[in-house]
C-alpha cells in the first residue's frame, strides 16, 4: 500500500472519531427523541444545529468540513496512486493533510482564529500540491 493510501484509511479513521466527538455530546445535549427523529426543522422547532451548544456546533462544523476536504483528498490520493505517482513529496503531502485535519479539530474547538483557517489552508495547498505533482 502507498503511504497516500494508507494516510487515506486513517483520516477515513479520523472521520469517525470525529463523528462520535460530536454526536455524543449533541446526544446528551438534544436527546436521542431529537437526534433520532426525521429531523423536520418544524417539528424540532428550527435547524439542530442552532440548539447545540457553541463547543458542540463547531464539532458538527469541523466534522462536515472534514466531509468535503475528504473528497478532494481521496481524489489525490486516487490520481497519485493510480498514476504510479507516489513520491517522498506526494507521501509527505498526504501526511501533511492529516496533521492538518488533526490540527483542525480543537482549532475550531476552542475557536482560535486565525489559526483554524490557516491549519485549513495548510491541509488542502497540500492536497493540491499532491494532484499538481501527479501532473509533472
């Protein structure tokens, strides 16, 4: 296995984790009656976001973040390994990203600004420079 496809199995890791950090405290914070239901805003009286608490929003936040930056990750990690492109750059690229996605969880958290951005933007120039690389 390349090191992009193993990075990859471990944020595909990660993302669970990430999902039990939050779904347990939206849980205990809205009920399973809430959690659990089909979630119409008009039964619950308004998006469940909005009743979570600010900690356990974020956590919501980063883990739908997380979704979308996984998407474009595993597109790189695809092209480089289907490509044959694997490097010592692609590799530290791809564990650059999970240090980053790792990074990102109590960044947003505590709501350090400017520094969940920056660690965002750390994660995909180098999932970036991962499909850039394949191409040369």
């Amino acid at each position: 296995m390349t090191p992009e496809l193993t990075v990859l199995a471990l944020a595909g890791l990660l993302q669970a984790v990430q999902f039990v950090l939050m779904s347990v405290p939206a849980n205990l914070e809205l009920g399973v009656g809430k959690t659990l239901s089909p979630r119409d805003r008009e039964r619950l009286g308004g998006a469940l976001e909005d009743q979570l608490s600010a900690k356990t929003a974020r956590l919501l936040r980063a883990l739908n973040n997380h979704f979308e930056a996984l998407i474009l990750f595993t597109l790189a990690v695809v092209v480089v390994s289907l490509s044959g492109q694997s490097t010592a750059l692609t590799a530290a690229c791809a564990w650059i990203y999970l240090a980053a996605r790792i990074a990102y969880i109590p960044a947003y958290y505590f709501g350090l600004s400017p520094w969940r951005s920056l660690i965002w933007m750390v994660g995909f120039s180098a999932t970036i420079l991962m499909i850039v690389a394949s191409l040369l």
